[in-house]
C-alpha cells in the first residue's frame, strides 16, 4: 500500500470517529432532555409536595357493588375520609350506596358517565360526559364534585385540558395497589407500604378481593406513624401551585 492509500485511509478512519462522537453527543443531550427537564405535556396531579404526614385513600368504582359496605365500614372503624371516584352508571344502579358514601362524611368525585376512553374523544364531548355525571352525583349527595379522575387513568393534553375548562382537579396516584389484579394480598400490601409516603394519593378498587383485608393494616401501620388519611380535596392545594413533570404539585415559594 503506499503513503497516499495509508493517508485517505487515516483521514476516512478520523472522520468516521468524529461522526460516531458528534452523534453520541447528541443522543447524550437528547435522553438527558427527555429524562431529567420537566416537558410541556399536561398532567394531572399524582401527588403533593408536603412534609405533613397526610396522605389520601381513593377508590375507583365502577362496576358492581361488591365490598363498598366492608370498605365504608372499615374506613368508619378508623375514623378515615376517603374519595371515591364513581362513574354515572354506577350512580344509576347503586343510588342507595352513592348516598351512603356521602352520608358516612366521604369526598364522591367524578370518574365519567360510562367509563370512556378520553384521549379519543374531542373535548366537547369529554365535557358533555363528566357533565352528566357530575348532575347524577349532585342529584343523588346535593354536592358538586370537586374532583376528577379519568377512566383507566388514560389522559392525553385535549382531555386534561377539559377537565380544567370545568374547574374541577384531575387527579392520578403515585400509589396503586393494582388489587383488581388479585395478585396476592401480601404483594399488594406491600406495593402500598413501599411507596406510601406523605402527600401521597393512593389507589384502590371497591371491588378489590384483598382490598378490606390489607386496609386495616395499611391504615393501622400509618396511623401508629402519626399519619392522617384524608380526602383528596382536603390534602391538595386549591391554587399558587405548580406541579413538575411527576405530576407533584408544589407549593410557590413567592
């Protein structure tokens, strides 16, 4: 090979090096943009930034009455208010325990009407949806709800955006018991208690095999910490908020 050759392919080799550096470079500040810089997508709120030891117990209703009885029983055994997040069709099949619900001092917030996917709906629609749900709730415990939670948690920026058009909190968890799995009610019990925390929204189904079993030792455990269990409405901040890219909802220093 002679000295010409060995050049280009010197020059072809530092190129080619130059190339794979400048692209992990990018790579490099792309995945550090995306992981760690709060995005413009909107979020519902997950949980709040508090060094009080309060935290809310949420349940999902939506099909079927099953254990809300033994649910409300417990929570009225500890002196704990919850918010139950119920569907309009559940209003209309359960009226009695809707009322009850209410009546036992808990927080009724709006899940929809019939449990629909929102990220597929316009937002006239998504309104017109929670608005009638929000009319059986108001109809049935004289209260407006005050809070929303979305059908299977799937929210994109139209459907957070109509939720706030109506005044009313989207609200997520950061604690999920998954129990409508009914893996176990040891695995559940510890999914809550490993991330449980203050300012921590947590989630449960009244339909939940294990759910009435691990209540008392989750509320038990917590309360022998000197925690409270409050309503969601109760333990979010109403304004001078904003909240980072978790869905935490923090305080304004000014």
């Amino acid at each position: 090979m002679d000295r010409s050759n060995r050049i280009k392919i010197k020059i072809t080799t530092y190129l080619a090096l130059l190339i794979l550096i400048v692209c992990i470079s990018i790579m490099g500040r792309v995945f550090y943009k995306e992981t760690f810089i709060p995005t413009d997508r909107k979020v519902p709120i997950y949980s709040v930034d508090t060094k009080e030891k309060k935290m809310a117990i949420t349940f999902d209703v939506n099909w079927g009455d099953d254990k809300t009885n033994e649910i409300l029983d417990v929570l009225d055994k500890y002196n704990v208010k919850a918010t139950f997040y119920i569907i309009g069709l559940w209003c209309d099949d359960y009226p009695d325990k809707v009322i009850e619900i209410s009546k036992r001092g808990h927080e009724i917030g709006n899940h929809s009407n019939k449990h629909p996917d929102y990220t597929n709906m316009t937002k006239e629609s998504i309104i017109k949806d929670l608005e009638i749900a929000n009319a059986k709730i108001l109809n049935l415990t004289g209260e407006m709800p005050k809070t929303f939670r979305f059908p299977s948690g799937s929210y994109n920026d139209v459907s957070v955006e109509a939720i706030q058009s109506t005044g009313l909190k989207a609200i997520q968890w950061d604690v999920d018991s998954v129990d409508w799995k009914a893996n176990g009610a040891d695995i559940e019990y510890e999914r809550i208690v490993s991330k449980a925390r203050e300012g921590s929204i947590l989630l449960f189904h009244n339909d939940g095999k294990y759910t009435t079993e691990n209540l008392p030792k989750i509320i038990e455990k917590y309360q022998a910490m000197g925690y409270e269990f409050i309503t969601v409405s109760n333990l979010i901040y109403s304004d001078n908020y904003y909240l980072d890219h978790t869905g935490k909802q923090i305080l304004n220093e000014n």
